[in-house]
C-alpha cells in the first residue's frame, strides 16, 4: 500500500494513525520445528494478520520446501487463532477447515506468505505502527482513499460501494484491489474509553445542482468538525479571511452552505470527525441524559442504606437536635448523634429510662410512679435483686387475678382498691 504526498502527523493524544501496508509479507523459520507443526499441519507466527480465506503466496527463501508445500505457490489460510495459521488448496477448502497435510520442516530461515492487492482478496487486517491493530467500533473511523477517491464507509460486512468493517479490525472492501492500485488510509481515533465514538458519523447528499445548503444529521461547533468531499475531492473549507467551499451556519450550526452549488447528480460526502463537548448535544448516556448536563435535586449524590435497604434520592443530611457532630475522613463523614431532638419512644430522666409506649416496653408514663417501677434504692413497685423479687405493700386501684394466673404477695399487705380473684391468690 503507497502512500501519496506527506504523512500527516500525530494528533492530540497521537490518536491519529496511519495506517500500515495492508498488502503485507511476512518471514519465518521454515527449519523450526517450533514453527512448523508436521504433526498439527500448523505454522507459528505470533500476532499475524491473517484471515480465514485469505490468499498468500508461499516462497521458501532461498531454502528448502516445507514438506507439503511448493515454492512460488498460492495457497490460502485458516485462521487458528491469533498466532497459529493452517493452509489449503483453495478457498473453499480453506473456509472448511480442509488443511494442507504438512509432514517435514524445510531448511532456511527466510520462508515468506504474502498477501496482495491480486484481485482476490477483499479483507485486510487494518494496523497502525508497525503491527498494533486499529481498535474501531464504526467504519467512519477510518480514512480511506483508493487510487486518489476517498472512499466511502458502510457499517456493514457486505459493502455495495467503498468498504465496511468486521470484528477483529478487518477491512471490507466491495470490489477487490487490483496490483496496480494504490491505497493508503489512517485511522481517526482508537476507541479509547473516553471518545465518543457517536460522533464519527457520515452524511451524504446528492447535489442537484442549485441547491446550497444541505442540513447536518448532527449539529456541529465549526468547520473544524467536518470533511467534505465531492465526489471524493476534498474540499477546502471558509475561514474568517476567506471564502472558499464551504462553511457552517444556521441555528446549532446544522447546516452545510457551499459557496455554489455542487454540480447536479455529484455525492457529496461529508464525515464529522470532531469531539462535541458540553456545548453540543454529544455529551451521552449520563442519567439518560443528553446535552449541556446538569444535576438536577433527583440525581443520587449520597447512597444511604438502612438494613441493605437504600432509602432513596438524598441531597442534605439535617442533624436534629443539638450536640451532633460529622467529621470528614476521606470519602467518609464520622457522625456522632447526641439525642434528645427526635420523637421516640424512650425518654430520658433524672432516675434512668421511662417509655411512653407499652408496645417498646412496661409501658410507664413516669419512673415516679407508685404503682410500678424498678428503683434499686426502694421498694416500691416491682423491685428484682439478689434473687428476689420484691412488691409494694398495698395495692392501690381494681385488680383481677384470672383462673389462668397466680398472685403472691408476702407480708402485711394493705388492698386499697377491689381485688377480684378467679385464680389463686396467696397472701402470707
């Protein structure tokens, strides 16, 4: 593959590519048996680019035939993995899985398999300095021209026109190169985490020959963003000094205006190549989100859990009450809660702890009631210690013992109130 004129150079995070030769060769130690498998019908060549179906020519190097192969023949290869090929007869052997029966090293250590632009062959593996395979999800990444025609991308495996992409950084093209030819290309950006592979787009339109302004798919910042060919010419953009081809206006800068009208019937091609950023619609998929992104009170910005249960969207922690502190440690915030500001159903008082609910507890309203509490230094009410238990000495209110209870009460006991009894009641 030539390349015509000057090689550009490498762009903002030399993510900017040239492509390497697409029509490649490459040598190997035909005399190692650890590169060539009698036994598997294999050959060892460590990150290849070869394709299932992919036409080569064989030549020994000046050295002896491999065992099975002839030298100056054409053959075409399966794709074992990404470092073992086989070869077959012909194509259709070759996409069966029917190998050569390859059954003794040659000699020599310059053993050669060429791929060509022969008419033939159709798919190429696309690299970029010196092997490193061009990592592209879309078509459009790529910059392709073919005898001075830049190309046009298809985000198919079966192109009509110019050429499509595959898994594996393979290069489609709908007719096969010729050896006269020439072919050069690079690739506009690896698909790094952080491109936004959206925006390597491609729109085309076809001139009718009065019409000057044609509306972008996708709204762009300047000319800077977009290359436009006519019929495969590059043209050469407006800038605030002169008027040339074309330019961009019109409302988010959606519209292509040409200095003239392109030529009835001419395709018209234009790739967007730039980053839109936050000022654009390209910023994507935050939240669901597009455009000029913004928090909004909805978005969850701090995760609180109860239980393994989240609570939900939370903005602002409010600390009730006073003496509660937080103390930031990292990406953690330390929170002491000192009490008293909240509804509960345990109070504090000056004798210990008091509930105002019977469902949290014996259901007192004050710990200085007569009737029942549990206060080590008296005995009034109900009172545990050392293996007693104590009661008070009258019994104040109505009171029922049923058939299924007991009641105890042990020395002068003074009833104060009714005392119903069904079940047993022993006073002593």
């Amino acid at each position: 593959m030539a390349y015509l004129g000057n090689r550009n150079a490498a762009g903002e995070n030399n993510s900017f590519k040239i492509l390497d030769d697409l029509a490649f060769t490459t040598t190997f130690n035909g005399a190692s048996s650890a590169i060539v498998n009698h036994t598997a019908d294999t050959i060892t060549i460590n990150n290849h680019r070869f394709l299932t179906g992919s036409r080569v020519t064989y030549t020994n190097g000046g050295g002896g035939n491999i065992t099975g192969l002839t030298n100056g023949t054409v053959y075409f290869t399966i794709k074992i993995d990404h470092n073992t090929i086989k070869l077959a007869t012909n194509a259709s052997n070759a996409n069966s899985g029917t190998a050569i029966n390859i059954t003794g090293t040659g000699t020599g250590i310059s053993h050669t398999l060429s791929v060509a632009f022969d008419g033939v062959n159709t798919k190429f593996v696309a690299t970029h300095s010196g092997g490193t395979k061009a990592q592209m999800t879309r078509s459009a990444q790529l910059f392709l021209s073919h005898n001075g025609v830049i190309q046009r991308p298809h985000d198919t495996t079966t192109p009509g026109n110019g050429y499509g992409t595959d898994v594996g950084s393979v290069i489609i093209f709908a007719a096969a190169p010729s050896s006269s030819d020439v072919i050069f290309g690079n690739l506009v950006a690896n698909n790094f985490p952080t491109f936004d592979v959206t925006d390597n787009k491609v729109d085309t339109f076809t001139a009718d020959g009065s019409t000057t302004i044609f509306t972008l798919s996708r709204a762009v910042v300047n000319n800077d963003n977009i290359l436009v060919a006519l019929d495969g010419v590059i043209q050469y953009p407006s800038d605030s000094q002169n008027t040339r081809s074309y330019n961009v206006t019109g409302t988010g800068s959606n519209s292509l205006v040409f200095a003239s009208a392109p030529a009835q019937g001419t395709v018209i091609h234009v790739r967007h190549i730039g980053f839109a950023g936050a000022v654009t619609n390209g910023v994507t998929s935050f939240y669901g989100r597009s455009g000029s992104i913004e928090l909004t009170a909805s978005d969850p910005i701090v995760g609180i859990q109860s239980g393994s249960v989240a609570i939900g969207t939370v903005r602002t922690l409010n600390f009730v009450g006073a003496g509660n502190t937080f103390k930031k440690t990292g990406n953690t915030i330390d929170i002491s809660i000192a009490g008293g500001g909240g509804s509960s159903s345990f109070t504090t008082s000056v004798t210990g702890i008091q509930t105002t609910s019977a469902i949290v507890g014996v259901g007192t309203t004050s710990t200085d009631d007569a009737d029942l509490q549990g206060i080590g230094n008296s005995a009034r009410g109900l009172y545990v210690s050392n293996g007693m238990i104590l009661y008070d000495n009258a019994i104040n209110g109505s009171h029922y013992i049923g058939t299924s209870m007991n009641g105890l009460m042990a020395g002068p006991v003074s009833v104060n109130g009714v005392l119903s009894v069904d079940g047993n009641f022993v006073v002593v």
